[in-house]
C-alpha cells in the first residue's frame, strides 16, 4: 500500500444488531477525538469503516460490494477502508486476501486501538487486529459527549449458549459484563449528554451479572434498580435476552420500577421441542410460555418480542405449524423472523435434511403475514388511550414529532414540541408500523 495523508473526514456504517450501533457510534467518537470529522451527508469520506454483521450469509456478503461500491467511487483516490464488526473478526484474513483495497481490519474487541492502526496505514502497512481482551477498550475509549435522546449502552459481550446455528459466540467470544461503577457512570454521562432513554445492550444482556456498590451480587436487575435513581433518566430498556438467564428479580423489576418500560424481547425461534433442542436453544416451547406468563403477571401491559428461524434443518411442515401456533398463543406486538441462513463453522450447517429455499420463502411469508397481523392488532388495541411519548426526531411533515411510546410503538403527532421531550398524547389511528396521535400536554420541566 503506498503511503498516505492523515485523513480529514470519516464515516462509519453500522450493519447488524444494536450492539453493532454502539460500537459504531464510540469508533465515531473515537476518532472525532483524533481531529478527523465526521463527513458531510452526500460527500464522500476519506476514511470509511465498514462496521460488518456476519449473522446470515447475506449480510456478511454485503461488505465485499461495499467495499466494491467505494473503490469504484474514489476512482484514483479511494478512501482509507477499515472492515470493523463481526465479519472482520471471522473472516479478517480472508478480507485482506480477497479485497486489497481494505487497509486494516479490526474486530469489535479491538477497535479502541483503531489510531494505532491509522497510523500504521499511513506508513503503507495493512494492518490486523482480532485479538479479544476482556474489556479493554471501554477504558480506552473517549467519554461520551452528545449523544440522542434515546441512547444505548453496551453492559454485556458475547456469548456462552452455542445456539447450532449461530456464529456470535465464535464473533464476539465468551459472556463477559462490564463492571456496575463503570456502566453507572457512563450511563450518569449519558443523561448529562442528553440521553432520556437508555438501552443496556447485550448478545445476552440477562446473563450480565456484577457487583453492586456495596460489593453484593447482583444481575440486571440490580443494575435496572440503580440507574432508576438517575432523576433526569426517564426510560430504562433492555436488549436481548435469553430465556435461560430470566430470574425471578428481573421478572419482579417489571412490576416494580416505573422507569423500566413494558417491552420484552425474548427471542424463542420456534415453535417446536424437537426444533428448539436441534438448536440447542436449552428451553421449551411451555417453559417460554411460562415465562411470559411470568411477566405478563408482573406487568399485565407489557409487549412482547421475539425472533424467529424458519427452515432450520429437519424443520418439517408440521414443525413449522407448531411455529405458527405459538404466534397465536402469544400475540406478539412486534418481531423479527428470518430464513435460516447456514454459517461456516457452526454445526447446524452440516446437518442433515437442508431445508429448500422455496420452503423456507414460503414459510417465511406465512409467518410474517401471521405477525403482521398481531402487530397492527397490538397497535389498533392503543387507539383511544392516551400515553408518554419521548420525541425523538422531526417528521416528515412541517410541524410533524416522532417519538416512541412505552411500548416501543413510533408515534407521529403535531404540535409544540422539541427532541428529548417527554409528551402526553392520546393515539388516534394505527397502522402495522406507527400510530398517529394528538398531543395533550406538554411534559413538565
Ligand atoms: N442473542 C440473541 C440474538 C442473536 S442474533 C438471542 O439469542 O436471542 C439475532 C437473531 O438472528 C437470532 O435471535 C436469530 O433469530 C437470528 N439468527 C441467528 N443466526 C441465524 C442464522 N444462522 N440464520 C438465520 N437467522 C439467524
Ligand atoms: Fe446466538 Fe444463541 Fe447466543 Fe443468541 S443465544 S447469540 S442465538 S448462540
Ligand atoms: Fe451481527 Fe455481530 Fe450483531 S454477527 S447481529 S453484528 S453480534
């Protein structure tokens, strides 16, 4: 690689899960903080990182025409290309080899180190770095100075569960928690840099457990209880969870601290025993049912998420249908579902009985259209009721708000209004994917 200038501006674009959206947004205050500027919407940036997902097979293809995409761009004077996220951790060799226009790879665990790394590429030298310290680079990393109102914060990394299918526990290594001051305080920087809403983010964000201030014991749930004491944060959500980590604490935090807000994203995948044990996943379809029973106890208005696979190897028709029928039983307020992608490595893909990709479409398209429907039945239920909407952004329209209700619904409304308030509106009209409401009264200061 020949030798280059410092670059003056950057973007980072974030692929894959909201974790992938932390790492992007702390890179981008990482090198903010090395006087290189964010570019201007439309231009093109002298330095771009690729911050990678490498969960199904399509989205880990995506950054080899991204990175196509840019060199044809830059023409004789393409950007300085850094491939971040899991896609760098798995496959980091494989990217120098394939794509020379790339000059440093670096995996998630690693990209604190990312100005060494420029440094090295403005010498010419390619540069690689996948190693995994265990919580490393939050110290290593600029505090947070502006950030939106609704922001995330990353509490736990990795995975320990080895689901057959998925190749996060190889991406982003074992389960490890940061430490109870640590993310106290960067949430407490979060609020001062104008954060209303916080996130706690995690591959499996139950599993975190830590010491309290008083050196005791405690899971997410203890984290929950002390960062309700931070008076201007108003929402407390959390993201994802595993069914094999839920305690009865978390379960009672839901009934308990008016700030945690009544959403729940438990991923089960299918609706089969015999699927669910092929996949490793260390739950039944009636032990899920039971948990939610759980919560719905400990808060009766809660929604609920969840995740799903079609196709999954062996998956037959009838299979598939238990599927289907845990959708009624439940009625999910929103959820994502994909096709089973297979991923080198991992020991679903050299199991027998591959389900064709006809099926698996079709499959899909069933269960999407029973989701939808519970979706937009969720949403048409909260007509005529009135709830707190945080706003988050401007509509389309002159005058226009978007905010999220507490149950995670976009909500559009006019009226008087800024980014950050905390608003009363009464929901009007529903559609399968946002409500339009009327704003009562402004939130109190
Ligand atoms: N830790 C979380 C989510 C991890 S990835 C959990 O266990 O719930 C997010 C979702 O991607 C998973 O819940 C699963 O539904 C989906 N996913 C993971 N690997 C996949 C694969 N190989 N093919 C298709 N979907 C997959
Ligand atoms: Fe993947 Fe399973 Fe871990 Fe979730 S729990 S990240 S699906 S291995
Ligand atoms: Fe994708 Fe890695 Fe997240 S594989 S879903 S970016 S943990």
């Amino acid at each position: 690689m020949p030798t280059r200038e410092h670059p003056r501006t950057f973007r980072v674009k974030s692929l894959g899960c909201q974790m992938n959206v932390y790492d992007g947004e702390r890179m981008a205050e990482l090198l903010a903080d090395q006087g290189i500027a964010p570019a201007v919407d439309g231009q093109d940036a002298d330095l771009v990182v690729l911050n990678t997902c490498h969960i199904r097979e399509k989205a880990a293809e995506k950054v080899y025409s991204d990175i196509g995409r840019l060199v044809k761009a830059g023409g004789d004077n393409p950007p300085m290309i850094a491939v971040a996220g899991c896609v760098a951790q798995a496959e980091g060799e494989e990217i120098m080899a394939r794509a020379p226009a790339v000059g440093m790879v670096v995996g998630p665990q690693a990209y604190h180190r990312l100005p060494a790394m420029i440094a090295k590429a403005l010498r010419g030298e390619r540069a690689t770095d996948t190693d995994m310290p265990a919580d490393a680079k939050f110290a290593a990393l600029p505090p947070r100075r502006r950030v939106a109102p609704s922001a995330f914060l990353t509490v736990q990394e990795g995975c320990d569960k080895f689901c057959t299918y998925c190749v996060v526990p190889y991406t982003r290594g074992a389960e490890i928690s940061r430490p109870f001051g640590e993310l106290v305080a960067e949430a407490q920087r979060l609020v001062e840099a104008g954060a209303r809403e916080v996130t706690l983010l995690g591959q499996n964000v139950n599993a975190w457990r830590g010491e309290d201030a008083k050196g005791c014991a405690t899971g997410l749930d203890g984290l929950i209880r002390e960062l309700a004491k931070l008076p201007d944060l108003q929402r407390i959500r959390y993201t994802t969870s595993h069914p094999a980590d839920v305690t009865d604490g978390l379960i009672a935090a839901h009934g308990e601290i008016d700030k945690l807000m009544p959403y729940l994203h438990l991923p089960v995948q299918s609706g089969s025993d015999r699927v669910l044990k092929a996949m490793n996943r260390s739950h039944t379809v009636d032990g899920y049912l039971r948990l939610l029973e759980r919560f719905r106890a400990a808060r009766p208005d809660i929604a609920l998420s969840g995740d799903f696979i079609v196709g999954f190897p062996g998956e037959s028709e009838a299979e598939f249908g238990e599927t289907l029928r845990l959708v009624e039983a439940v009625g999910y307020a929103h959820a994502f579902s994909f096709m089973y992608s297979p991923r080198p490595g991992t020991p679903a893909a050299a199991m027998n009985g591959q389900v064709a990709r006809e099926v698996m479409e079709e499959r899909l398209q069933r269960l999407q259209a029973a989701l939808g429907r519970h979706q937009l039945a969720f949403n048409q239920a909260s007509v005529g009721s009135r709830c707190a909407v945080l706003v988050e952004r401007k509509g389309k329209k002159p005058g226009q708000w978007l905010g999220k209700s507490p149950w995670l619904q976009s909500v559009f409304f006019e009226g008087d209004a800024a980014i950050g308030d905390l608003v009363e509106v009464e929901l009007a009209a529903a559609g399968p994917n946002s409500l339009a409401g009327e704003l009562l009264v402004p939130a109190a200061a």
